[in-house]
C-alpha cells in the first residue's frame, strides 16, 4: 500500500540526481490512511482540494488494479445510504389486511428488489445493500457496523433498517441513482413509510479527454523506456480513492501508477517488488516530460 510512496519519492530523487528537479513546479500531498478519513472530509482532504486548486496535473501513485500494464483515468465515487422503514404492527394473522398493510419488512423487500430493477441496466453503477436490520424493536450502531432486532413470528414487523453504499463513475450518474432511489422509497406500500439518507462519501473521477490524454502521455513514457504501453483500467476493477478529490480542479488527472501486487485489503496482500524498478522510471520520465513539453 506505501509502495507508491516510494515510487514517488524515487522518481523525484532521479529528476534531482539529474539536474532538473529545480526547474519543475510539484507538490507532493502525502496524506493519512484514506481508509479511515476524517470527518467532515472537507477539512480531512483540504491538503488535497488546496493543491489541486493550484495545480494543473494530478498523479496519483496507489495501485490501480495490481497489474503495471494499466493506470486509472477514471475512478468511481463511494458514498454511502441508509434506508428506514415503518410497518404498522399487528398479529400476524392480520398481515396484508386493509389498515394493517405488509409490514416493514415486506416493504423493505420491496423496496429493494425496485432499486435492483430500476438501476441495474446502468453501467457502472454499483448499490449494494451490506446490512439489513429488522423485527419490532431494533437497534443500530453505526461506529460498530453493527445492530440487534427483536421481533415473533406471530408479529407483523413495525420498524427495518438497511444501509448500503452506491457507487457511481460521474456526479451525474450519482445523483439519477439518487433520484431513482428517492422515488422509489416515496411510493409507499399503504401503512407504511420510509425515508432514504444519502451521504457523500467519495467523489467520482470521470474519464475525461484531459485524463485521456495524461494517459496516451504516460503510456509513451513506458513504451519508450522499452516496458510496454499503458492502458485505462476498468472502473469497475478498482475502487474509491484520494485522486478523486481533484476532480473538476485540475486540467488532467491520472491514478494506480503505484507498486503492483495482489491481495489487496486482505491479510494475503503482496507487493511485487520487482516492479519497482520500472514503475519508479516511468513516472521519473511522465513528470520530466510534463514539465518540458
């Protein structure tokens, strides 16, 4: 995960080695752990957001999708959403019988499997429902990821709960998912309610012709230092990150030129150090050629 640390630090300590690090305009944002930011993150990512404002090229060096052959001109933004439902309680036996209605799970179900029809066919887009809370009573705690229901059998549920997160590859494509969603949670089975809050989360990268071209840059770096072209990576094959704080500040905006490996979030992640070598000369090469083209 630090690899690209280094691959940065190594680049420009080869552009200092050679005499034209003095002449170039860079600065380096290393900031803390993005897996646990703090909040709000317009303050925990204010480092990132005042460079970006300054600068016209943003390069970021986690890994991409761990392959050395790819580099990300476009990442998907990662935010949040919890959705609370009502049910009216009763017997079970009464369930589905006018001024009673389905309860909230039955209505929690629904809801869900509309968000599935409704948005699936977008590409790109991702909603994943990753936890589910329902019965009579239930509890939740967001800072443990963690809740407890109660409820019987013979109970028609009164109260549900599911949070997710969504991911989409433009705030345009975010916010038709939101308003989808929105729709979807105000058209109430009768005698029940629901209500849907969405957090910001991540911002998207798009893939725009200015990080296309950052790409086509980068990728001649590579082919003429004799390690092969470089091709945009699959959104769907690497998650959120820092870079996406740029979006809409710089001109170009490229991510993954970090250490390759496997494995990553798990126990069984690996560097490939071999790699190294050539990474660090590649990106030595992009911001040399960046600053005198």
């Amino acid at each position: 995960m630090k690899g690209g640390n280094f691959i940065m630090i190594q680049a420009l300590r080869a552009l200092n080695e050679v005499g034209v690090l003095q002449d170039t305009d860079i600065t380096v944002v290393i900031t803390g752990d993005e897996e646990l930011s703090g909040d709000p993150l317009s303050l925990s990512k204010k480092a990132i957001t005042n460079a970006a404002e300054y600068a016209d090229i943003a390069i970021g060096f986690e890994d991409g999708d761990g392959n050395a052959a790819t580099a990300n001109i476009s990442r998907r933004g990662a935010s949040g959403w919890t959705l609370m439902v009502k049910g009216t309680p009763a017997h079970s036996s009464q369930v589905f019988r006018e001024g009673i209605g389905p309860g909230a799970i039955y209505e929690t179900a629904r809801i869900l499997l509309l968000f599935l029809e409704n948005l699936q066919q977008e590409e790109n887009l991702t909603f994943n429902p990753g936890r589910i809370i329902g019965g009579t009573d239930i509890t939740h705690n967001l800072e443990s990821s963690s809740g407890t229901a109660f409820g019987k059998d013979n109970v028609v549920a009164e109260n549900a709960l599911v949070t997710g997160d969504l991911r989409a590859m433009s705030l345009e494509q975010l916010e038709r998912a939101r308003t989808t969603m929105r729709e979807i949670v105000a058209a109430n089975f009768p005698h029940t309610s629901a209500e849907i809050l969405f957090d910001d989360g991540y911002p998207p990268l798009a893939p725009t012709d200015g990080n296309r071209e950052l790409l086509q840059v980068y990728s001649q770096a590579s082919a003429d230092l004799g390690f092969g072209t470089v091709a945009p990576v699959n959104p769907r094959l690497a998650g959120a990150a820092d870079v996406s704080f740029t979006s809409g500040l710089v001109d170009m905006a490229i991510d993954g030129l970090g250490l390759s490996g496997t494995g990553g979030h798990t126990v069984d992640e690996v560097a490939r150090m071999s790699a190294f070598p050539s990474q660090s000369k590649r990106a030595a090469l992009l911001l040399y050629r960046l600053q005198n083209n």
